[in-house]
C-alpha cells in the first residue's frame, strides 16, 4: 500500500460538494468509473453480507425517464453515470447460504467450517429481534456505500451529488425492481462540475471539529 499524502487527501475533502450543475460534454474515462465500481464491490458491510445492488445508468433515455421522479433534478441527465443504490428488502437463510458458499469459494475452506459464523447471523438478522428492522438495517450498510463512493470519487476529482430527492417508488418501477427483493434508496449522479455551478465556490457548511468530536 502506498498512503496517500495527508494534505491529498484534506483537498479531496474540501474539493469535494454536492454537485448541482455537471458538465454535460464530459464522460469519465472507463478505467476510472472501473475503479469506482470497484469502490462499490469492495464497500465494507455487517458480516459481509453485502445486502445491496447497484445500477449503473448512462443510457441518456432512461436518465430522461428518471429525471421527473428526481425532483426535476438536472444533474440526473446532464452526469457522466448515475448509481442508483438498492437494499435488499429482507434477508433470509438463503441468502446467508449464498454468501457462506461464496466465503467457502474464496477463501478456499469446506461451509460446514463456517456453521458457527452462519449461527450468529441466521440468530441475529434472521430470527432474532433484529429481523423485525431488516429493511432499515440494509438500508445502513447501503449508505455505506454510498460514502465510499463519493470520497473515493473524489480522490479521482471526480463529483458526485448524492441524492434522496426522488421518489423511490417510481424508480423501482421505471427499473423493474418488482419482484426483485431490492428496493431503490438513493442515488448519485458523478462526472464534472460546470464552471458555472456556483455552489462549487460556497464556504462548507460544517459544526466545528469540537462540537461533533468529542475526546476522551
Ligand atoms: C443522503 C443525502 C441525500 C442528499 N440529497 C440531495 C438531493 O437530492 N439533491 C441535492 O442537490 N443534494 C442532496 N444532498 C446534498 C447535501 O445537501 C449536501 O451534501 C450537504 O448540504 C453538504 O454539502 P456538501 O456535500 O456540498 O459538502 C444529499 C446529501 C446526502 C448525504
């Protein structure tokens, strides 16, 4: 690993906002979006269950479909690719038998060696209390994602808009998400800020360090 350089990573940080208005000349190079995808794959969840699906837009008809269930949002058309994150609307012993046989594969050991882990999860998310709030808990692990996905973006120079500003119900239809198990949450638009977006150059809006971080 090669650490990024602590002010790089500071002006990525700052550099970084909710893009309002994207270039819309411009496409991000497909090594880059690969990488980005990748951020995606390899966003961290709770015991690795990766309860998310991600769809990829670039087609300019489809985005012309989403836009007026986006809150007329521009950056949903005028964006290089819009992610549209997804939650897996329940989680059940087949899915924990999906990702016990997938750990197996990679890691190369028997499942019967993962009982035990496979207990803890079929305990706790499947029967246990927690079921009751399986969709919230997804939706958690979506966000995750969410994050990474932005501050690697970032790191790129390139921006995203994260966005709630839509209706989620129409885009689980215009995507055809019935019957799927996955439920839209959120989506985000990436590419390249118009040099005439003038919220690029508003001060960041943020508590102080000590009002939101606390030592002890
Ligand atoms: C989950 C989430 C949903 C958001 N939804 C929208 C949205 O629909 N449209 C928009 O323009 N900005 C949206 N924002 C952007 C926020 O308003 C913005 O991130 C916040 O004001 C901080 O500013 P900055 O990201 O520019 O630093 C959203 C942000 C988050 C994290």
């Amino acid at each position: 690993m090669n650490p990024l350089a602590t002010p790089a990573l500071l002006d990525a940080l700052h550099w970084r906002y909710a893009t309002k208005l994207f270039d819309p000349a411009r496409r991000i190079p497909a090594d880059q979006w690969t990488a980005l995808e990748q951020s995606l794959v390899l966003t961290p969840s709770s015991y690795g269950l990766q309860p998310w699906k991600f769809i990829v837009v670039t087609d300019p008809a489809l985005k012309a479909k989403l836009r007026p269930v986006s809150w007329n949002q521009s950056q949903i058309e005028d964006c290089s690719h819009l992610v549209v994150f997804l939650a897996k609307e329940d989680i059940t012993e087949g899915d924990l038998d999906r990702f016990i046989a997938r750990t197996a594969e990679v890691r190369g050991v028997p499942p019967e060696s993962l009982a035990g882990y496979r207990g803890y999860m079929l305990g706790d998310l499947v029967k246990g209390p927690r079921h009751a709030v399986i969709a919230e808990w997804a939706a958690r692990q979506v966000y995750i994602a969410l994050g990474q996905f932005m501050a690697c973006a970032a790191l790129l120079g390139i921006d995203t808009c994260p966005m709630e500003g839509l209706e989620p119900a129409k885009y689980d239809e215009i995507l055809g998400l019935k019957g799927s198990g996955y439920r839209t949450l959120a989506a985000c638009p990436a590419g390249y800020r118009s040099p005439e977006d003038k919220y690029a150059r508003l001060p960041k809006v943020r508590y102080e360090m000590d009002d939101v971080i606390e030592q002890r």
